[in-house]
DNA sequence: GGCTGGCACTCGTCGTCAGCGAGTGCCAGT
DNA sequence: ACTGGCACTCGCTGACGACGAGTGCCAGCC
C-alpha cells in the first residue's frame, strides 16, 4: 500500500481532530488547523487514497472524515507514542492508592480511580485465585456439625466457605485436620492443589475418613470453581458521554447488557500479559456487543507476574495514548501494592 | 377536594392506560378503552377538575393528559391493590433463591432476580452489621507479627481484617486471645460491642496489653466504621428501557452517578421496615438525581426483624402494584433464608 | 510528476409554511 | 348532571428552497 509519510500524518491530523471535536473532519479544517504545509486541495487527494485503502470514511457524501477500526489500529500502532503522564498524575495516582486497607479497597480504589481518569467505564479483575497460591487454611467450628473454612492467598484474596460435617467433630480432631491441610497446601498454587486434596481423603485414618472427605469437596469448591473470578465495575455513567449520537441510536442497551455479564467481562482479561497493554477496537472485539466500543486491558501482578486483568470500555473514539499510559500506569502501581 | 368516584375512577384509568402506553391520554381514547358508562366529554370535565388539583398534567396545550407524581402518589395509596403475585411467579422466585450456597450468592441472587422480575434497576443492601450480633471471631496467624482477624456474624457475613501487631505473640496467647475475645463478644449486637471491647484492653494482663490494644482498635473499626455497608446492584441496563423520551434530555448521567455512590443509594434504605413497602415518587426523593425517578423499597429479615433493605429504581411511569408485590416477595422470601 | 487554485456538484441542515389530526374547552340542549 | 356539537389550539409531518461545508476533478504551474 502506498502510503508516504504526509498521508500518514493526515491521518494522524484527522484521528486526533475528529477525537477532539467529535465531529467529520473535512480537508479545509484540517489544513488550519495542522501545519501540513500543503493545500487542502492535496490533502484531499490523499483523503481520497486513505479512503480507498479503508482508513477512513466519509459518513454522508458530502461531509467530513471519519477513521474507520482500521484506521484507529494503524494510528495506535504506528503513529502514536505512548503519552508519559504528568508528575501530578502520578503523584495523583499514588495519594489515591496508597491509602487502601486491603485487598477490597485496592481493587475498588483502582477501579474509581482508573473511570475518574480515562472518564470511561473501568473493570478489574480481583486477583485471580487460579494464579495466586494458598498462604493459610484455618478451620473455625460454628457449632458441633458445622465449620467455616477459610482460605487465604499471597495476593491477600479471602475466600470462605461454611462445611456441614456427616458428624459431630471433636477439637482436636479439627486441629489435626488444620494441620495436615496446611502442611499439604501452604505455599502450593491453586491450579496445583486439586491431586493433592484428593489424596488427602486416601491417607485420611479410617474414623475422619467422612469429615475429611465432605471437607475436601468444598475445598476442592472453593479452590477451583466456585467465584473463581470476581470482577469491580465503576464509571458507568461515562457511557452517557458516549455522545447523543450513539444514544439515540439505542446502541446503549448492549453495551450495558454485556457489562452486567460478569463472563462477558472475564473474557476480557483472557490472556493479558503484564507491561502492555492490549487495545481492542470495535469489530476486533470478540463480544459481539461491544463492537461498537473500544477496550484498553493489560495485566498486573507483583513484579513481572500476572494475578489479574484490569482496562476499560469506551468509545472507539477515545484518546488511545492517553488512555493506555493511564491503564498502564495505574496497574503498575495496583502491582506494586500487591507486593506490599 | 370534591373528587367523587367518578373522577378517582378517571385518574385510575389515566395511570394505567399511561403507563401501559407511555403516552399522554386523551378523553376519547379512554372510554374507549374503560368501560365508565359516559362520554369523553364528562370525562374532558373530569380531566379539567383533576387538572386543577395538581393531579394530572398536559404536555402540550392540546395533548392528552399524563399523571403528575401528585397523581401516581395518590393511585398507590387509594385506587390500587396489591397484586398477588402468581403461583408460577412465587415458584420462579423460589427455585431461583433455593441454590444459594451462602451470603453472597444469596444477595447476588436477590439482586438479579429482582432487576429481572421488575425490569428495572434493583438494588440489595447486605445485612447490615449494626443490626446483626458476633457469632464467632477468629484469629488466625498469618506470621510471627500478623493475624488475621475473622468475625461471622448470625446473618452469614464474614468480615476479615490483617493485624499488624506491635510484637511477636506465641500461639499460646493466640489461642487465650482468642478465647477472651470469643467470651466477651460472641451473642452480642454489634452496636452494644464498643464499650465491652474498650474494657478488654483495661483488664488485659500488663505484658499483653500492647498486642491486645492494636487488636480492639482494629476490632473497633471493623465492627463499627470499616466496609459498614455493602450494596448488590443489578439491571442498569433497563434504564435504557426509560424510554427514548428521557433518553435525549441527557437524564440518564445523574441518574447512573447517583447509583454508584453507594452513599446515596444506602439512604433509600435508611428507615425501611419489614413487611411495608415505601415508594417514593419522584419529587418525594431527598437524593435531588433521582427526582426524575420512583423508588420501591423494603427491609427484610428473618422473621419481622429488619437486617438490610432492598428495591428497585424505574421511571415514576411504571407499574406500581405489580413492583410492591414482587419487592416484597423477593423480599420475604430472602428473608426467609436468611432464618437458615 | 506532484502540487495548487478553481469550479461544478452533492447532499445534509435549517427555517418556513401549509395541512392534518388529536385533543381540548365551552355551550346549548336534553 | 350529562351529552353532542363545534370552534380552536398546537404539535407533528412533509415539502420546499436557501445555504454551506465538503468533495472530486481538471487545467495549469513549478
């Protein structure tokens, strides 16, 4: 394809103007506001050829510019440098997290912080328990038949869960029970416990054979199916900013519909790596529903590893440099808390 | 005010047909529709006096009538009866709620179902702390200087915190912690708890008093300040369904920023009882973004204790007594499961 | 060959205007 | 006290023309 360096940057002129203004950008407009150094009557040749190659289109006949998927994928990945935040940001970003008490309030700290910045609908992933691997199992009786088993990983996630027992248990059976539970699991990852819950039941001794056997089937629950992943949601109301244009439209239901989905949702963050960030626009999007938006997803985790997803959802017309330093940069520092 | 039956009777129509139809109401329309054996134009006579009484409105100078929230509020408390609900809807909402493994699935459940049956925007406050008593608090060492500290209470939920401690503690104390703690608390409302857990710390012996004193100011903010109140939403996608009406007038961002500022939304429960349900329309509403909207909602409990409350958000155009009954009912119904 | 100025053309937007019709208020009659 | 009838209001719709932003193309210039 024969694009030279002007035509890119026409493109470039045309993806932030029409971000800018929201509105179709004809040739006119562009060559005042952007030293091109040529005339409108150029860029509209070159208009014509970015057209034909699909960057761009024109909404009616006779109006504006507006990119295309494609054309917001050729900007973001060839004529966009990550924008680096401001110093004010940063510390912005810090004041707002550092304050957090536990696991909870990081990610719901997170999840405000990451809407109130880009303005766009914010998710995160609370750290995924498949990822993250046992630092502590503590048995607590509720009454004679009944415990509560709680379990509790190095990324700070509790999960509990109450175990009605086959029959009544003594004290210090329940502390045996403790003991051999943590010594097989402490510091073992989730996905790795399920072969070594089931041979517990095996060398359990024949008299807490039953109980052990009820205990590991919640345990093996809790471990690997049940909310195994939790998601935060904030900002929702940016999606009224989407612009009367698409309101109307009624494109909104969809988007909120698939929102509320928290499997949609978890799709999101299927394979995100740590550092960059991914960028899905429009068509790219395997959720039919948000096709019509945008989505900025990255990983974090403590260092290099990766315990969770987070991003946001927005217009396919959004600031993609902006908004990628902010996903970035806010999960670097959700990151680095992890590791406390 | 000289509304005799005939003109309760109108207003009653106008509400349901506008309701039904979601547009303004003309005389000759309604008698067609209503069988209220006189012609549209003692019915335009009718229309005239409720106009004047504040309880219908026009529009336009010459469009059909819409009922003011003067009008909705005196439909609920005069001309509507609660509808009872149908045995199939009483058997969906039970085999709904009957899977519920524990506290959360059961909110989370409630919410859904709720957003599901109304069509509307529902909202679930968990059980609220200050109204439930400690069942059991645990502490279990995280390392040498850590603990965690668990409390469940008699409605399910369980709250945890990390404890930093001053000094390393043997397991010996732990264990005498937490029989103490157990001992003084456990069956106790949660309101009545910070004068008991101030004394802990004066009858503390002298080389456990520092350990002890970090663990009640932590105990102190988990029971009282911390997380207090927690909130389930479901269904924001239906306030798409308000109508394009309300749509393009841009009303729709007050009323999503108001639905997540859990603050907000925590004051429509602030005096709910069980059993009644309170509906506020729309100018009745103290929180000014959701003037434009009607709000139903209820407490709920085991028993005719109240532990939390729960309700819907939907246009002041919407079907009253088919809401009351299916709060209330989801309502009951949690209500009942949380008696275990 | 690439850029430019100029020009004809397209087409969406906006304001005006007339016709339609739903709905009203009022009045005279039963 | 209710009804039929009638004149009136006024929002909605569609047609129409003016306007203007924006385009594509072409002839000419460097």
């Amino acid at each position: 394809m024969g694009l030279d360096d002007r035509k890119l940057e026409v493109l470039r002129a045309i993806v932030e103007d029409y971000v800018a203004t929201q509105e179709p950008v004809g040739s006119k407009a562009l060559v005042e506001r952007h030293a091109l150094g040529v005339s409108s009557a150029t860029v509209r040749n070159d208009m014509a050829v970015l057209e034909e190659e699909g960057y761009i289109r024109q909404p009616h006949t006779s109006a504006g510019r507006v990119p295309t998927d494609r054309g917001y994928r050729l900007f973001v990945d060839r004529l966009s440098r990550v924008k680096p935040l401001s110093p004010a940001e940063r510390r912005a970003i810090e004041r707002f997290l550092v304050g957090a008490v536990d696991l909870d309030d990081v990610v719901h700290r997170a999840v405000r912080l990451l809407a109130q910045l880009t303005r766009q609908v914010a998710v995160v992933q609370y750290p995924s328990l498949t990822r993250s691997s046992v630092r502590h199992l503590e048995l607590v009786p509720v009454s004679t038949t009944r415990l509560l088993l709680v379990m509790i990983t190095d990324t700070g996630r509790v999960e509990q869960r109450v175990v009605e027992l086959p029959g009544p248990v003594e004290i210090d059976e329940i502390t045996e029970l403790r003991r051999t539970l943590n010594a097989t699991l402490v510091g073992v990852k989730l996905v790795d416990t399920p072969p070594l819950v089931q041979g517990l039941v095996e060398r359990a001794e024949p008299q807490g054979k039953a109980t052990m056997s009820t205990l590991v089937s919640v345990l093996l629950e809790t471990l690997v199916e049940r909310h195994e992943e939790r998601l935060a949601l904030a900002g929702t109301s940016n999606l009224a900013r989407m612009g009367p244009l698409d309101l109307t439209t009624g494109a909104l239901r969809p988007i909120l519909e698939a929102l509320e989905e928290e499997v949609i949702l978890l799709k999101l963050f299927d394979e995100v790596k740590s550092g960059a960030a991914r960028v899905r626009i429009g068509d790219e999007n395997e959720v039919v529903d948000l096709r019509a938006t945008s989505v900025v997803s990255t990983g974090y985790g403590p260092g290099a590893t990766v315990v969770g997803g987070m991003g946001i959802v927005g217009p396919t017309r959004m600031d993609y440099p902006g908004t990628i330093a902010t996903v970035r940069a806010v999960a670097r520092y959700v990151g680095e808390m992890l590791g406390h």
